[in-house]
C-alpha cells in the first residue's frame, strides 16, 4: 500500500563497487572468434552474471580468476576493426573504460622449408603465409611444442625455430600472432632421428672430383633435400639406405683434407666430421717389367707421380680385376700382375682409393709361361764351372734372361733360340740337389721341378760318437764323401793310427785307441799315407763318470721324473747319458762337472734299478745309486672341493699311490703349494689349503716325491669370502621350517652350500650371487630365543652375522572379530589367540592379500580388512610376515551399504527434524 512494508523478509540487495577494466591481452585476434582474452582491472566479482561485452551486445559469459582478473573468450566479428570491450558483474551494469580490442584478419600459413629437421631442435625453419604480425607474442608450434623462437620478416614470412623433440615422427607447424590463436593449416613438419656419420668410403679421391663416396652411418632418410657438404661445397646425395647415401665428391682447387658431413633437409649438416682427401690424380711413366708370363704372379713395380700410401692403393692390368698395390714412395709401387686368359699386351691403370683409376697408355704384355724340358748334365763338382744346355720352350732373348741353381744365380746365360740357352754352373758350398729355374724377366721363374745335382771330393764330415773313454775300444762311425773299398783304410786319432773299416761311400768304422784324458783330432787316409789335413774334426777322450746319489729317488713307472745325479767326472757331451737298469738309457742334461739331470724312461712293473752315467753314451760304471719305480698317483677325490681364497681349510685327498715321504706335496694350480701336508695312508692325505689373491678354479694334483704329479684332472675352487649384510625374516617358529633370505655377496652354488642356526647345520639355495635361501630347522633346544646364523660355501668355514636369528613360539589363533565386514574394506578386526609379538613385520592375510597388523598384546592383534571382491576368506597371521598361521574361522565380505536419497534434506538448526534415509 505504500506505507506498510514487510519486516522480515529474507531478501537481500548487495551495492558492489564499480567494475574498472585496466587492460586486455591480447588486444587483437581474428574474426572468426574464439579468442581467449585476459581482461584485468579491479571490483570483478564472481558471479554467474559475470560477462563481457565486446562492442554492442557481443556480450560473453567471463570466467572468474580474481578480483583484478577474468578471462572471456571474443564472440566472432562480421568484420575487422576495433570494439570496446566492458565488464558487468551483475549483467546488467557494465563499466564505461575505453579498452579496445581489434579483430584482424587471421594468419594462415602456406608452406615451410625446411619441412623437416632432427630431435635435437635447432633447425630455422621458413614459414611462408599470409596476415602475419610483428608483435611480442609472435610464436610457433610444432605439434605441442612452442617453438624457442619466432623471428618476423614480413606480413607473408616468419622463420621458427625447431624446439628438441622427445621422439621423432610428423608434427602440424601452427603459428599465433597473439600467442593465443594458433592457425589450423597443418602444415607438416618432420622430426627425424639424429643423423650420424660414421665411416666414409673411399676417403681419398682426385682434385678433379666426381669420386663416388659412400657415406655409412645411422638416421638418414631419402629425402629431396639430402646433401653432403666437402666443407663449404654442398652436392647432393643419394639414398641408399637408412645407414648410407651416396655423394659425388665436387672438385677442389687444392690437394689437402676436408671435412665430409651429410644434412636431411639441406639445412642442419651433422657434425661428426670424417675427413676426405684430395690430391692430385696418379700418373704412370713406367712399368718393369714390361712382360710376365699369362699364370699371373709377376711382381710389376710402376713409376710415376702421385701415388699414395692408402689401404685402398689399387692397379688395373686391361679389364681384368683390380689387385692390390704395395705403395714404396710417391712415385713409386709394386703390382702382382692377375693371369690373363689371352697372350698380348693390356693397359695399366692406377688407383689411389680403389674406385677412380687412372692410366696414361702405359703398356703390360702377357706372354706364354717358358718351360724347362732337359738340362744336360744335370749334375757338377761344386766347383762349378761346367756349361750346362737348358732345352724347353718360350725362351725370351732379354737382358734377365738367367739360370738360377738354388737361389745363386748363372754367372754367364746366352739366349740360343726360344728353345735352347746355355748356362755355366756357380759353385756350391757343399754336395746335394738343388732346384734348378729359369727367368727370362728377371722376376718370374719357371716351376717345373728341374734339379741339379753337385757332388764333391773324398772328405770327412763328422763323426758318431764324438768321444771314447781313455780305454779305448770304441767303435767310431766317420760320415762323409768320396770313400772307397781299399784295404789300407785307415784312421789317425792324434796321430795314432789304427785300421778302418769301408762301409759304403758315405761311411767308415774305426775302433779308438786307449790315449790320454783330451782333445785330438780325427784324419782318415783311403791309402793308409795320405791323410786328410784340416778337415776339422775333433775327437775327444774322457775320463769315466762315477754315481754317488740321486734326488729323488723314487717316482712313477710311467717314467718322467726330472732325476739329479750326483758324482765326478762328468762332462758336457752330446752323448752324456744316464741308464736306469740294463738298458733304458736316456740323455743327460749336464750341469757342471759333479751334477746332471736326466728324466727317467718309463718302465713295464715296479721295482728297483741301479742309475749310472756315461759321457760317451757307451761306457757306464757300475753305481751305487738305485731308482726306485712305484705306481703313479691317482686321485679320485677331494673333500670339500671347494675353500677360501685366504686358505687354512683343511681337505682330505682321497686316491691311490700315496707315500709317507717328506717330499708328499699338494699343488693347487700347478703353481701354489700347500703350507702343510699330513699322511694318513697309501690311499688319503690332508692338505691345507693356500692362499690366493683371487677367486679360480685349479687343478689338484699331489707327488710323493715332490716333482711328479698326478693329472686326474680333479678341480678345487678357490672362492671369495662371504660377505653377509642383512637376513629376513629374523625371527621364526621353533617349530622350524621358515624361509629365510640372506643378502650378501659372493655367495656361489657349492655342493656344501648351507646355513646355521645355532649349532643346527641347514641346506641352502642359491638364488643369485647376492642372495641365497635357507628352512631353519627346529630350534634345538625346542624354546624361543636367540641363535647365531652364520653360511658357509664349503661345509668347513662358516662366515657369521653380527645379528641373531630369534626362535619364537608357535603362533596359535583361536578367534576374529568380527567376522563379516563390506567388500570395500576398512574393517578393523581383531584376532586373538596366544604368542603375538610386537614387530614390524608382523601381518595379517585374507584370502591372498596381507595387510599390516598392530599390536594389542600377546593374545591379541588388529587389522584393517582390504577390500575384495572374494565373499569368504580365510584369515590367517604372521609374527614375522612370512609364516602365517590360518584362523578357524573365515571372514565374509558383504556389498558396503549405501544411500539414495534424504527426506527431507534440510531443517532448522535448533529443531530435532526427523529424517528419512532411503537405500
């Protein structure tokens, strides 16, 4: 009515301060709309009212940020120009600020080059266009990757910097004016995998370019773009794969080294650089020979300039293929010539890289193969000096036309026709048949098998044995040349003479006389007066050696023992000799005049034998000295086999052939020895085992006599200590039976492979080199408490652990509560029973699934149930998370109740409203 108004109405009118728009980014964006603008100010209030308006009623809900910040996306414009842009908090009231925002043209993007770079980024890429602008949020968009820089060059193009790449493959390349409208062109850009040159080949070409140079590496693409680059100059290259392109080296003004890299887009070169050569092509004056034979084989030296020393210097004899070059200088190189299937001459060409050869009409002929039929005689004094006529075919009239006899050349060959040459023998240096051979090159030579037999006059060679007791007696066998059947033969020892005895052409028998201790020479005479003079050689008497001892003086019938000998009167001979018993004589090693060493020969049985020695390898004295041969040592096995790398451990050596000597030795590798060793009987001993500086694997072998040993081929390994750092679990039932992990180094699968607990020894698995596992065993004492652990690899030594492994008693559940709970989990239930014990690993399992437990008391312990999709499952407990102990009883999981609806869903703060909860 106008004059009364109500008095307790709810309604509420709110007077805000005005809204104030300080500035808008960005301050353009294109017609089409869609612009996100940052509008900040002051007074904005969050409201669903909130709203922007821009120019006359293109009015937009506004996002809220702050008092001094919203954000409106522009409604589309029907044509560019500027157009206020207002705030209203309430949609009704909006502000009177002047802040324009522009409508532009969008930019489009036409097309990039390069249109593809590596996933390093780095690559400046061109974008060609339309409606670009300079402005401080120009920005590109590879993909989803802002680009580190946009440079404007004009309203058409913007160069864009390629960002790195996380992976490699086709991205859209979008540009924004505003930094916030992006173009939707799509143009694609490729991001490829980072190009690597590894390897080029050839790596030397001519100055004058144009070498086919394979480039190897990794990451090339076959693009229209790919190029090499010879330092400054770019060619292009050619796909092959996606490990090799090819390029054609551009010329060069000058010999020296360039760097080689190769670029996918023609822009981004790789930088690893492998060096390319340039020099001057290679120029041929001169081959020698000039001809060889169609078999190949002739070693052709070729001169020239330009050659060079490379691992691919090559020539070319006509269209044959290429043969490796030996490089001697610049100038000059040497060739095998390959064979050639027809008779005639053939260009020679030259290649410094094996790909471009060069030739400058320098001629090689191919001529047929000489061959040798008869040379008469065949045989001369070494005197030489005898014309020998060579017959055969293909003779060549040169200036290195020659016989070769041996490897002495003829000292005058004269060409009769290419059938026939005359050669005149070389002297030789003694009689025998040597291969004969002709060149008519001086480089190749028949090979035939054509010999020439020298033959010499009557003298003495040498003489077997070289010595004779002072006694006499001895027969000596005189070898030479030139002896006859004459009765007169004679021998001068000294000059005293003394019958010979003719054994054929080559040999003479004469028996030496008794003379004094000493040096003589030895002459033979056909007649029985004209002896030879200054033959050489030498024939001595000695003295007769004589035995006082040996060492050892026992080892195996299989012969092998390295035996010293001690006495007098031993000499250094080639026909000192040891015998053992009444035959088996075998060289002796001569040390000094009352020391030798011999190796004993095998025998058939065992037994004893008398050892002597004779310088002459025929006189023996009677000795005192005797051998004793026993059976070889086996051994069959080693407990353990296996110990610590510091030694100490004590193994028993089972086998055959073992003897109580103070000799009796064990070697562990062939080169380390035990420290002690101990008999016990013919068939086991103990060693102690040495140390070593590293883990291996030797042979064990034993001698009883300190230099045989056996070769059973029995293994012993030498291994690292164990190192043990942590267990788990700690503690188990005394029950036995938990598995226990042990974490440490070194561990090492061994037969004695174990653990201990206390003293109960238990068998262990390896795992790895770090873990092994163990099933303690009942506690011994049957109670709880603490025992030492400790591990051993060999069943000996035992490494032990700082801390203790506890025995607990066995864990009893007699009940839970409550035994039902949902499925989502969240239950706390309590099980209860006897022997809990408060630890961290104390656990809780339903169905499958552990869950922590807590610690109430001895006979009580809680758990929060996991959830489940299972409906029953039993509940079961661990002290020490791994054994777990099973409930009676089984646990329900039952769906987790839950409400639809409340009515009525408000009420008074001070009235108990009833309420109805519908589920």
């Amino acid at each position: 009515n106008g004059v009364d108004f109500t008095s307790e109405s709810m309604i509420e009118y709110i007077y805000g301060a005005d809204v104030i728009v300080s500035g808008i980014s960005p301050d353009f964006g294109g017609m089409k709309g869609g612009t996100s603008v940052t509008v900040t100010g002051s007074n904005f209030e969050f409201s669903e009212k909130l709203k922007c308006r821009f120019g006359a009623g293109n009015e937009v809900s506004a996002g809220f940020v702050s008092s001094t910040e919203i954000v409106c996306v522009a409604p589309a414009a029907s044509s560019a120009g500027s157009v206020d842009v207002a705030v209203s908090n309430n949609g009704v009231d909006f502000d009177a600020s002047s802040t324009l925002f522009e409508y532009k043209d969008g930019a489009a993007v036409g097309s990039i080059s390069p249109s593809s770079g590596s996933i390093v980024g780095g690559t400046i890429v061109t974008v060609t266009g339309a409606n670009f602008e300079n402005t401080n949020d120009l920005s590109c968009l590879f993909g989803t990757l802002e680009s580190p820089s946009a440079v404007y060059k004009s309203s058409t193009e913007v160069e864009c910097e390629a960002p790195l790449s996380s992976s490699a493959g086709f991205v859209s390349l979008e540009v924004s004016t505003n930094g916030v409208d992006y173009t939707t062109d799509a143009a694609q850009f490729l991001f490829l995998e980072v190009a690597k040159l590894i390897s080029i080949e050839p790596s030397s070409g001519s100055v004058d370019g144009g070498t086919s140079v394979l480039v190897t590496g990794f990451g090339f693409v076959d693009s229209s773009q790919l190029k090499c680059k010879f330092d400054s100059t770019t060619v292009s290259g050619r796909y092959i794969s996606s490990t090799q392109i090819e390029c054609d080296s551009p010329p060069s003004s000058a010999s020296g080294a360039v760097n080689i890299e190769v670029s996918m887009n023609g822009v981004d070169f790789t930088s690893d650089s492998a060096t390319f050569a340039y020099s001057s092509s290679p120029v041929i004056s001169a081959v020698s020979p000039a001809f060889g034979p169609s078999s190949g084989g002739t070693s052709v030296t070729i001169t020239g300039t330009s050659f060079e020393l490379s691992k691919n210097l090559r020539c070319r004899f006509g269209a044959s293929d290429d043969v490796f070059a030996s490089y001697t200088s610049s100038t000059s190189i040497t060739c095998l010539a390959p064979s050639s299937t027809s008779i005639g001459s053939v260009d020679v060409y030259v290649s410094n890289n094996g790909l471009d050869f060069y030739s400058t009409s320098t001629l090689y002929e191919y001529k047929p193969t000489p061959t040798i039929t008869n040379v008469t005689p065949p045989s001369d004094n070494i005197i030489g000096g005898t014309l020998v006529t060579v017959t055969g075919t293909y003779f060549e009239d040169t200036p290195f036309v020659s016989c070769i006899f041996d490897e002495t050349p003829s000292p005058s060959t004269k060409y009769i026709s290419s059938t026939e040459i005359t050669c005149e023998v070389p002297p030789a240096t003694s009689s025998s048949t040597v291969p004969f051979k002709l060149t008519t090159n001086g480089h190749d030579y028949t090979s035939d098998g054509s010999q020439f037999s020298y033959f010499q006059s009557f003298a003495v060679l040498s003489v077997e044995p070289d010595r004779a007791g002072v006694n006499g007696g001895d027969a000596v066998l005189l070898t030479g040349y030139g002896f006859v059947n004459d009765a007169s033969i004679k021998c001068s020892f000294g000059g005293i003479k003394v019958p010979g005895k003719y054994i054929s052409s080559t040999s003479i028998e004469c028996n030496a006389p008794s003379m004094s201790q000493g040096d003589v020479a030895l002459e033979v005479s056909l007649n029985g007066e004209d002896f030879t003079t200054g033959s050489g050689i030498s024939f001595s008497f000695t003295g007769v050696a004589s035995v006082t001892s040996i060492s050892p003086t026992f080892g195996p019938i299989g012969g092998g023992t390295s035996v010293t000998v001690t006495g007098s009167d031993f000499e250094f001979s080639k026909n000192l000799k040891c015998r053992f018993g009444a035959a088996a004589i075998v060289s002796a090693g001569y040390v000094s005049p009352t020391e030798v060493v011999c190796v004993v020969p095998p025998t058939a049985s065992s037994g004893t034998v008398s050892v002597s020695v004779s310088n002459n390898g025929l006189e023996f004295d009677p000795s005192p000295a005797n051998f004793d041969y026993k059976p070889a040592i086996v051994v069959s096995k080693v407990t353990p086999s296996v110990g610590s790398i510091a030694g100490g451990t004590i193994i028993l050596v089972e086998g055959t052939g073992f003897e109580d000597s103070s000799a009796l030795a064990c070697a562990f590798g062939g080169d380390v020895y035990s420290p002690s060793v101990s008999y016990v009987s013919s068939t086991s001993i103990t060693c102690e085992v040495p140390s070593v500086a590293s883990a291996k694997s030797v042979q064990l072998s034993v001698s009883s006599n300190g230099i045989d040993f056996s070769a059973d081929n029995i293994k012993f390994d030498f291994l690292n200590d164990i190192e043990l750092f942590s267990f788990e679990p700690i503690a188990g039932a005394t029950t036995g039976g938990t598995s226990v992990l042990f974490n440490g180094f070194n561990f090492v699968n061994t037969h004695y492979l174990s653990c201990r607990f206390g003293g109960v020894v238990s068998s262990a698995r390896l795992i790895s080199a770090n873990m092994i596992e163990c099933d303690t065993p009942a506690a011994a004492s049957g109670v709880g408490g603490q025992v030492d652990v400790a591990v051993t690899l060999d069943g000996i030594s035992f490494s032990t652990f700082g801390e203790q492994f506890s025995y607990l008693e066995p864990l009893q559940i007699d009940n839970i509560s409550p035994k039902q709970g949902p499925s989502t989990g969240g239950t706390e239930v309590t099980v209860t029973g006897s022997n809990f014990i408060f630890s961290k690993d104390l656990k809780c399992r339903f169905g499958t699934t552990e869950v922590s437990a807590v610690y109430v008391s001895s006979v009580a312990v809680a758990c929060l149930t996991p959830s489940s999709s299972e409906t029953s499952v039993e509940v079961s407990v661990a002290n020490n998370g791994v054994d777990f102990v099973k409930a009676a009883a089984y646990f329900e999981f039952v769906a987790a109740p839950s409400v639809s609806s409340v009515a009525p869903s408000k009420g008074s703060v001070s009235v108990g409203t009833g309420v109805t909860l519908t589920g």
